[in-house]
C-alpha cells in the first residue's frame, strides 16, 4: 500500500519555488562549508509523533488518523507504522528515526509478551532498512507512560518498579544495538517531584544514576559504542524535574562519574521551557564537550507548556546552527521532535510539517555559515577579549598573580577605564543584514 501516493519524492527546487512538496532551501548535496548539507543536518523522524500522535488532548479525541489502514494496537497495526514510516522517509530524503519501546509496539500486560512484540517488529524493521541508507539514530525506553512509574522510575520509591525500568531499558538497548543505533536516550519523564516533604531526594538521584551506570555497563558489553544521552528538561510531567536544563544534567553526570559515556541530546522547546534559548542549551553542552544530539522543535512563547511544533523560526535555528557548526557538527542527528498542530490532520501535513523543518534547519545553517564567512561577528568577540591574550590578563590566565598581587596591582592604577561597548545593537544590524540583505 502506498500511504503518501499525492508525492514521489520531495526534492529540492530552490527559493523560487511554489511547490508546496519541494523543498526550498534543504539541498541535500550542496556543499557549505566543506560539507553537504545533509552531513550537516542527519535529520531523524520521531516514530512517536509521526506516526503515532493522532491530535488526542484532554478535551478531545484524536483528529488525525494514524491507524495506516490497520487495527489500532495490533502486530498488524505496528507493522503498518513501519511500512508507513519507511515509505514517508524516503520520499523526503530523511535517514535516521528515533523511537520508544512502546512506540514500535502496543505494550501488553506481561513484560515478556511486549518483549516478543519488541523482537518481531524490529526484526521487520531491520528487513525494511536493508538497501537503504536509513539508519536508526536512537532508541529510548518509555519509562512514564504505564501507571507504575506514577512516582519515577530509576526514581521510584519502589524496588520492583525499578527492576521493570531496568528491564524495558535493557530491551531497548538490545533493540537499539540491533538496529545500529547511534545513541540510546534518557529523558527522565518522571524523574522528579511533585512535593518535597514525601520525597527522598538523596536517594531518588543516586537510584536514577545507579540505573544509568548498569545501562552503560551492559550497553557496553554487548558492543553498543554510541553515546547515552540526557534529555534535560525542567518540567512537565512532574512539577520538578532532575534533568532541569543542560547545565543541572552536566554537573550531575559529572558528581556520579557518568560524563564519559553520556552527552546532551538537547530539545529546543525543552530549553524555552527551562527559561533559556535553545542556542544557550546548545552552548552549555558544546562549551563542556558535551554537545551529542539535538530535538530539533520549538515551543509557543505564549504557551507555558511543550507544545513540540516543527520548527519555523529562522533566527532560532540560525543561531542553534551557529552553535553546532562552533561544536564541528553533532555526533548524533537532529531528530524532529514535533507534531502537527490537531487540526492539521491530513497525510499532506504530515509531508508539509517536515518540508517546514527540514528547510528553516537548512536556513539556518545558510545563515549561520554565512555569518560565519562574514567574520564580524567572531571579529568583534575577539577583539572585545582581546585583553586576555597579552599583558595583565595572560599573566592572569598563567597563573602569574594572586588576590593580594592583583590587589596591589589595582592600587597602583588608582582607577580604571571602562571596558568596551558590548556593541549589541551593531552585531544585531549585522546578523540582520546577512539574514534580509539577499546575499
Ligand atoms: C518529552 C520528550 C520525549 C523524549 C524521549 O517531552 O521530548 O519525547 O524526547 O523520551
Ligand atoms: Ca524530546
Ligand atoms: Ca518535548
């Protein structure tokens, strides 16, 4: 069955175009600088959204139909999601997908029947990627969805429930190895707190690192030599969660000894959500070695929750991309982690969402390329800390004073001069400049 017959293949036409199934600025083999733009950008389909999300929010049912001709919550229906999910990759030129257990298929009530689910769809799933270049970027255990992780789970109070984390994650991992899987991710759905005054926060994170140190153990001894990802972000489902943003996750991989195995996999609206940008998130991870694989979305500034929409905002993804290029690229991908909005509810949607993606990301790259070539910026930065390179500052730097020698070489001085002007208004009039100025 052909589920996406309205398009052969989305191919790149240039800005002039008016198709709406072309792309207009994603031209996978050109290249900027130095690379072609699909190494830049290894964009990824989320299994979950794309094939799953059907529009359901708690004021109404669903509005899009995901079940691809088949019988909800069926092997059936999971293998119809495949069938769906390779054709629509391919016609847009994407090369990674990323999933959760659950995602690929319905979870039964006896963990071993989940498990032979788990075995037979991935199975398929290795069969359809065979003669293609679609590779599997990460997998994921949902560790937040069943009704015993209601209190975490490498943070539960319960032993039990942690062995059954423990479990599907061990799965996952097999899967993820499996499937070639470049990375495998924690995003701590539930690990965190609703009220301090019944919760042992000691304990809850020396358990959610006790459970990730025996997923590196046993990921590593069947021959996974991807990285492991934290997902940061601040809230929701839980009131307070550990992961809070990318400079929280650092410091708690580095307190359990974990930092050598882990890096950020970090998601745009998660970073909004956190009351940061996405390239400040972005930065803090690439500053600490740290900057593995991006959720490439963006949430509503209106709205206080994750909205998770495809990513439409060219200054954001500019500056992201300026962050990535600073990092010499992502060791993972950019996996779109966004649904169409309810009401966008046809398969032209589904097409139209990604093409949106797939060529703000691709702007942006443009356009943080270019401001790089332009130099003025990173010309600017230089100069502005250019007193750190000789004289008092390097001598700072090499350890060549203390608090009283430094103390006495101010008294000396008497006073200083200001620094420089932060220059602000002048590098935003470049960056608009380069991004309107039809270069
Ligand atoms: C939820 C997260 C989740 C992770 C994978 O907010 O974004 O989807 O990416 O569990
Ligand atoms: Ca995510
Ligand atoms: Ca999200």
């Amino acid at each position: 069955m052909e589920y996406f017959d309205f398009v052969k293949a989305v191919k790149y036409e240039g800005p002039a175009s008016k198709n709406p199934y072309a792309f207009k600025f994603y031209n996978a083999d050109e290249v900027i600088l130095g690379k072609k733009m699909s190494e830049h950008l290894p964009f990824a389909m989320a299994w979950w959204h794309n094939l799953g999300a059907n529009g359901v929010d708690m004021f109404g049912r669903g509005t899009i139909d995901k079940s691809f001709g088949a019988t909800p919550n069926t092997l059936e229906h999971a293998k119809a999601k495949v069938d769906a999910g390779f054709e629509f990759m391919k016609k847009m030129g994407i090369k990674y997908f990323c999933w959760h257990d659950v995602d690929l298929v319905p979870e039964q009530d006896d963990i071993n029947e989940t498990n032979k689910l788990l075995d037979e769809v991935s199975d398929y799933i290795l069969e359809k990627m065979k003669g293609t270049d679609i590779k599997c970027l990460w997998g994921t255990a949902n560790m937040f969805s069943n009704p015993r992780f209601m209190n975490g789970a490498g943070s539960t109070n319960s032993p039990e429930v942690f062995a059954f984390a423990a479990a599907q994650v061990k799965k996952a991992l097999d899967i993820t190895v499996k499937l070639g899987g470049r990375g495998y991710v924690f995003w701590g759905g539930r690990e965190g707190y609703e009220y301090l005054l019944n919760t042992d926060m000691a304990l809850e994170q020396e358990n959610i690192a006790r459970l990730m140190r025996m997923a590196v153990d046993y990921g590593r001894s069947i021959g996974f030599k991807g990285d492991f990802y934290i997902e940061p972000k601040p809230k929701e489902p839980m009131k307070h969660q550990y992961d809070f943003d990318a400079a929280t996750a650092i410091g708690f991989l580095r307190a359990h000894g974990l930092d050598k195995d882990f890096k950020m996999n970090i998601e745009a609206n998660h970073a909004t959500l956190a009351q940061h940008t996405f390239d400040h998130e972005l930065c803090v991870s690439r500053i600490n070695g740290m900057l593995g694989s991006i959720d490439a979305n963006e949430g509503d500034p209106l709205l206080g929750w994750d909205t998770d929409q495809f990513p439409a905002n060219v200054y954001d993804a500019t500056f992201a991309m300026l962050q990535v290029l600073k990092a010499g690229g992502l060791t993972g991908g950019f996996n779109f982690d966004a649904k169409n909005r309810r009401p966008s509810n046809t398969r032209e949607d589904m097409v139209k969402a990604f093409i949106l993606g797939m060529d703000t990301f691709a702007l942006g790259l443009r356009k943080a390329a270019a401001i790089i070539e332009d130099g003025r910026v990173d010309e600017f930065v230089n100069e502005k800390y250019a007193g750190w390179k000789k004289g008092l500052g390097k001598d700072i730097i090499d350890g060549k004073y203390d608090l009283k020698s430094l103390s006495e070489y101010a008294c000396k001085l008497k006073n200083t001069k200001e620094p420089c002007s932060g220059n602000q208004e002048g590098i935003q009039e470049v960056v608009n400049e380069i991004l309107f100025g039809g270069k």
